[in-house]
C-alpha cells in the first residue's frame, strides 16, 4: 500500500487509506486479498451447504460442500498452507450425502447373502462403482464410516468381527505436481511451470503392481501409493538448491525426463524451456550433482548409473549434446560412465541428497552418508544416527560438505567424520556455510536465520554475492542487501508489482 516511509524507498503517496484501516482490510499483495476471497466464499458456501444438508435439500448441499472444497483448494495454492481440517469436514458432510443418497438395503440383490461390499462414488448426479469386494465365508451385518478419519469404512459380521476398509481416491495432482503411472509399475513425477511440463523423477517397480496412490494432505509432497499384494509404500520429495559461488559463469540446470537443458545466464537469460543447450540420455535423470571449480557434472540415471560430463567433446554412444546458443564457449559432454552394476547407488528409490566436491562423489542411501572417490573407486560408508533434510557445501578454498538434521542442527564432515557446529532455532529447508564459521537459514515459513538470529519473517529467496554479501527478497517485493561483514543493511530497494 506504500502508507508508511521506508529508508531509502519513495515518499509514500497512499495515506489517506490510514483513516479507513479501522474499516477495511488492507493487503500488500493482490495475490493476499485473491487468498484472503476464496477463504471467506469456501466459508460461506460450507455454511450454506449445512443449512441446505439440516433442510434436507441434499443435492444442493452437496453441490455448496464441492464448490466450497474447491475454493479451499485454491487458497491452499495461494497461501502454501495446508486447509486440512476445514476440507477434512467438508468431505465427510459428501459421504454421508452420499450414503443418505444410495442407502445400502440389507435386501438388495447386489449385495448378496450380505458377503459382497461394493463402493460408489457420484459426480455430476451420476453414481460410479469404484471397487468390489466380496467375503464368501461372512454377513455383513452393519456398516459406519468413520467419524475421525477420511475413507475408513467399520463393518461388523454375524459372527462379531469387527473388520475395518482404508478406500483412497486417486488424486493425483497436487498443485503443479503430477504423478503418472505406466503399466502400474512405472512411477513418474512431473511439475509444471512456464506453461510447460517437466518430468522430474522416473522410478520402476518391475515386482509390483501399483493399485491406488494419494497425497498427504498434512505434508507436502508426500505420495501414499498401495501394490497388489497390499503392500504400503510412501515417497517424500523436497527441492533441493544447489548453488555455485564462483564468479566465472552462471549456469542454471533444469531436468526433463532424459533432457538436461543448460542455461549460460553470463552471456543471456534464456527462460526455460529453452537453452543454451542441453544434454539429451538413453535413460532418465532424476538428479544432477556438479563442482564449478573442476567444471565437472554428474548425471544420476532412474537405473542408478552415473554419467560423468566434462568440457573434453570426446562424448560415449547415446549420449548427445545439441547446442542452441552459439556464443557459448565451454559445453558439457558425457565422457565416461559408471553402469547400475558397477555404481555405488545399490537402491536408487531410498538415495538421496547428491553432492560433488572434486573427485568425491557424495550421498546419502538407507540412513548412510557414502563418499565414492571417482578416480580409485573406493566407496566409503558412514552410518547416520539422525535424518538428514538438506546439505550444502562452503564457499572455502579446501571445501566441506555440511548436513542439517531435521531439527536445524548443523555437522560438518571433517576427515569422514562428522562434528556438530550450530543449531538453527527451526529448520531450514535452504541453508548455507559464510564467512567466519557461521550459516544463513530459510525456513519453509519464509523465516531468515543467521545462526540463532533471526535476520526476517517474510523473505521468501535469497543469495550470497562475492562471499561477503547477502541479498534476499520479501514477500513485500522488496530486495535487501546486508553486508555479513558489518551485519549492517547496506541497500534496500521497494518494487511494488502492478498489474500492468
């Protein structure tokens, strides 16, 4: 709203909105008040549908509970925060419109000698038959939905077992994530931005058949997913950032199924899905680790090999580099590779957090820190007595790499060993090794840490320039510099964003 003076922006020209704050509610961001409608229509249609439900007008209620879930949704992508309890609620007003609409009749044919449980679900004023199951040595005798948790279904036979039944819809998109499933035994993650969709992650299951998946709806990007044999499985994703200090290029990696596009912002910016050029596989990417300082890149394929690039055009078979940018001087070309056999990925679904720090090639498989040399082969294990939630490396001239636990404690890994040095107060999804033995947090909740001290509540990026400056932006718009000599804010430019 500009209403106030701030140090070094212009003079604010919006105060006569000062003697109304006691009336309206006020908001930074368009995208603030478009959060700030959807809440208050999904409330309101949530409470028309009870006063629809408790008249038993059940068709219009239900019709209030769907477009009041879907507002709920779109404030959650709006917000980044979860609606859980209120889009918990509303989904057990539907089912029990649902019930109320197809009771099930103890003297219906379909459900035989009471022994077979079908399950319907409706949309559009149509019923669908989801799944059937039958139980030819049992009656059925009552059914209850649980009250507590979403999709569990209680029934109790004429012999008085008590049997319960998980049923999970298969919702497969959460917010610009999708998840897509081939022959039920092929795993893929896509997301989308810039109007354009990325495969992320490739996995196999070739032993199983997946049946069902869901997303948590408490935790982000946690996928639930059930095989044939009633196993239950579940996968976590988080962005991981790794960035490079040195002041010779800026180089921006993106991965696309068996595409690598790579992006020279020294000499222009190229938004994705183009490039400078790109590095095209036989199989798929599902992480890249690189060193700027060797200019050295490895590809992790979905099968657990390992493409090794250099600037040497001396490139293996099925592997190809097509340049798009002619003024670029130094290229990547995959020039040796390390076979699913032969590398120290054993289990590509359970490695994690890839980092490489000259010929070491670092990661982290079934709760072990690995530390595989690529010049001698040797793979050292270290057993982990915590989860990592992220890694990084410093910015020193003999480099080491850092983990953070998922409390916010920081080790160091000295001589393959692992020596605690600080304590973020919450942590950090985003973190990094400066000057003077000390660390710059961000949590998922836009909170800004140096060591214990919190620097901001509303930065949402931020980035260390020539060692020795910290530049972050806020949800506000706005771009600060701090020096991380002095701890001073040296510079603060505002930019409040118009619709034009």
């Amino acid at each position: 709203m500009n209403m106030i003076q701030v140090s070094g922006a212009e003079p604010p020209i919006n105060t006569w909105a000062l003697q109304y704050i006691n009336h309206v509610l006020m908001f930074d961001h368009e995208d603030n008040l478009l959060a700030r409608l959807l809440l208050n229509i999904g409330q309101y249609l949530f409470t028309e549908g009870e006063r629809l439900a408790n008249h038993e007008q059940l068709n219009s209620a239900y019709n209030h509970f769907m477009w009041s879930k879907i507002m709920y949704q779109r404030c959650e992508m709006k917000e980044h925060r979860k609606k859980s309890t209120e889009i918990k609620r509303i989904n057990q007003y539907m089912m029990n419109i649902e019930l109320q609409s197809n009771p099930l009749d103890d003297d219906d044919d379909d459900n035989i000698n009471n022994s077979y449980l079908q399950l319907w679900s409706s949309n559009n004023y149509h019923w669908y038959l989801k799944q059937s199951f039958s139980y030819p040595s049992i009656n059925i005798q009552t059914l209850l939905w649980d009250i507590d948790i979403n999709n569990k279904l209680h029934f109790i036979t004429d012999n008085g077992q008590n049997y319960s039944l998980f049923y999970l819809y298969n919702e497969h998109v959460q917010s610009s994530y999708l998840i897509v499933t081939s022959n039920n035994s092929y795993l893929q993650l896509w997301s989308s931005n810039n109007y354009h969709w990325y495969l992320k992650q490739s996995f196999s299951y070739p032993s199983i058949n997946i049946q069902t998946l869901l997303w948590d709806i408490d935790i982000n990007n946690k996928l639930h997913f059930i095989t044939d044999n009633g196993q239950y499985y579940s996968m976590s994703w988080s962005w991981i950032s790794q960035v490079s200090y040195t002041n010779t290029r800026s180089l921006v990696f993106l991965i696309d199924g068996c595409h690598l596009f790579v992006s020279d912002f020294t000499h222009s910016s190229i938004p994705p899905p183009m490039s400078s050029y790109e590095i095209i596989c036989p199989l798929s990417i599902i992480a890249i680790a690189f060193d700027d300082d060797y200019d050295r890149l490895i590809l992790i394929h979905s099968d657990g090999s390992l493409a090794i690039c250099s600037s040497s055009s001396n490139q293996i078979n099925n592997y190809r580099t097509i340049i798009h940018l002619s003024e670029i001087k130094s290229i990547h070309y995959v020039t040796s590779l390390i076979s699913s056999y032969e590398s120290p990925i054993k289990n590509i679904h359970n490695a994690t957090h890839y980092r490489l720090i000259n010929q070491n090639f670092y990661f982290i498989e079934n709760s072990h820190l690995h530390i595989y040399n690529l010049e001698n082969k040797i793979n050292i294990s270290l057993l982990l007595n915590f989860n990592c939630l992220t890694t990084t490396i410093d910015n020193d001239d003999i480099k080491h790499l850092y983990l953070q636990d998922e409390h916010g404690k920081i080790y160091r890994l000295d001589n393959n060993e692992l020596h605690a040095k600080m304590h973020f107060p919450r942590a950090c999804s985003h973190f990094s090794a400066i000057l003077n033995g000390r660390f710059i947090g961000l949590t998922e909740n836009y909170r800004l840490y140096l060591n214990t001290i919190e620097l901001a509540h509303n930065c949402n990026s931020y980035f260390i320039h020539d060692k020795t400056i910290l530049v972050y932006s806020t949800l506000q718009h706005q771009l600060i510099f701090r020096s991380l000599i002095n701890d001073q804010n040296t510079v603060e430019i505002s930019h409040r964003r118009t619709g034009k």
